[in-house]
C-alpha cells in the first residue's frame, strides 16, 4: 500500500478530490464507490468547488455507495442516500438516475443484496473506491469478525460503531442496529481503492491495518491483498506508524 502524510484533512480533501477528477476526466462513464461519513467530507467540498469552476463533470458518472442503514428509510434525516444528497449529489452535476445506495427498506433483503453486486457488475465494476475507517478497523460496516463476507450482505454494527455514530442522531437508542453493506470481496473488485483517515481517534485501526497481518478481527487489514490501494492519513491518523 502506498502511504501520503498530510498536514490537515483540508490538504487530503484537495488531493484526494484531485485523484477522483483525474479519473473522471481520464475514464469516459467513470464509475465510483463512494463512502458518507465525516472522513469524506472535505473531499467532496474540494469536488464541488472543482465542479463549479468548470475542471470536472460529472454527467457520464456512475455512483455505488458503500452501504446504508437498515430500516430507517431514505428519506430519514441521517439515512446515506440523504447525506450523499446533501453532501454532493444535489451539488454537481450527476444525474441521480446513475447513483446508487443500498435501499434501507428493501422488499426482499437477499434479493437487495444479490442485485446491489450485480448492478455494480453490470455497470463495468468500480474504477476508484473511497473508503474511510472504522475506530475498529472496519471498512464500509463490514466488522471485526471471525471471517472476511465476500459480498453484499446485512450486518449488526458492533457496539463501538453505534457509539461511534450517535453523535448524528438525538439519542443511541435512535441509532441503527443493522445496516446493508457491501462486503470485502465486493470493494477488492473495485481497480483502485483510496482509504483515508483523519484524527489521532484512527491511529490504532491504521496502525493493525498495515501489520501486514490480514485478519477479519481488523476488516481493513484485506486491503494489503489488493495491488492498488493508497493511503491518505493526517499526521494524527500516522501517528502510531
Ligand atoms: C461510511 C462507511 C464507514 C465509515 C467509517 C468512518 O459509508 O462505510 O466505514 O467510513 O465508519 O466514519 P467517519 O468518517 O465518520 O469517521
């Protein structure tokens, strides 16, 4: 894994927006997986202002987010299809049409799952995917287990990932205990991955990610079984390594 050191989550922001624009520019109907999250924040914000001064369009592009909680309905305040609404897509020029986020209140769930990894299939597969990381190690809600699930399946969030997350809503009870997420073998597929972490909060989960010791106890230690990933880190997400 190739690794960039940056001073703040501003200068990520703008390096990792300008790898996204490179591929879209470079790639006709690009096709990206995307993260929500406070990790991608301010790459999307970079993205945006790229937009609007005219370096980048996004009408060719195709979206596959990572994941989506289960039951809370998309147009819940805190559900991923909003935060990828509000946070990006009512902001470029994509075409909704062609971006794609687990449905919370599928009708048949397996079914949901099965057609999410086709659709990406049939769309060509993932040119460049984001993630962001879990203070556990997770990656998309894929979380420390016993084994790696290959594909796109629904998942208990642990404990942790629930603390982690009731910061967006008004109470924990309010948070969701389930969520449709794409599995490790679905993001592998993806023909170039960035994982980005900010904050001195992921410094133990990158510090196991890079052991070289590829174990489901830490989701994003697969990553070291993939050819292209980069690493975007601020000096306290570094900090242990
Ligand atoms: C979000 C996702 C999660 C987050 C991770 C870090 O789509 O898949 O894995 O990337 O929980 O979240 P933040 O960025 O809020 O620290």
């Amino acid at each position: 894994m190739k690794i960039n050191i940056y001073n703040n989550k501003q200068e990520i922001g703008n390096a990792v927006a300008s790898v996204i624009a490179g591929k879209v520019l470079t790639k006709t109907n690009c096709i990206l997986g995307l993260a929500t999250g406070s990790t991608p924040i301010p790459t999307y914000n970079s993205l945006i202002e790229l937009y609007k001064n005219g370096v980048v369009d996004f009408s060719g592009v195709r979206t596959f987010n990572l994941d989506e909680y289960y039951g809370i309905g998309s147009m819940h305040e805190q559900s991923y299809y909003k935060f990828m609404y509000d946070n990006l897509f009512s902001k470029i020029n994509i075409d909704l049409k062609n971006t794609k986020i687990p449905s919370s209140q599928p009708k048949n769930l397996e079914q949901e799952c099965i057609d999410y990894d086709e659709s990406i299939e049939k769309a060509g597969g993932i040119d460049l995917q984001i993630l962001g990381i879990g203070h556990n190690g997770h990656i998309a809600f894929n979380e420390p287990s016993d084994v790696f699930t290959y594909g796109t399946h629904i998942v208990d969030l642990t404990e942790d990932t629930i603390q982690a997350n009731k910061r967006f809503f008004n109470s924990i009870d309010e948070v969701p205990k389930k969520a449709i997420t794409m599995g490790i073998g679905t993001i592998l597929k993806a023909r170039e991955i960035i994982i980005i972490a900010t904050g001195k909060d992921k410094a133990n989960a990158i510090k196991a990610m890079l052991s070289k010791n590829i174990d489901p106890k830490c989701p994003a230690s697969i990553l070291n079984a993939h050819t292209n990933v980069t690493v975007f880190l601020d000096k306290e997400a570094a900090s242990l390594i």
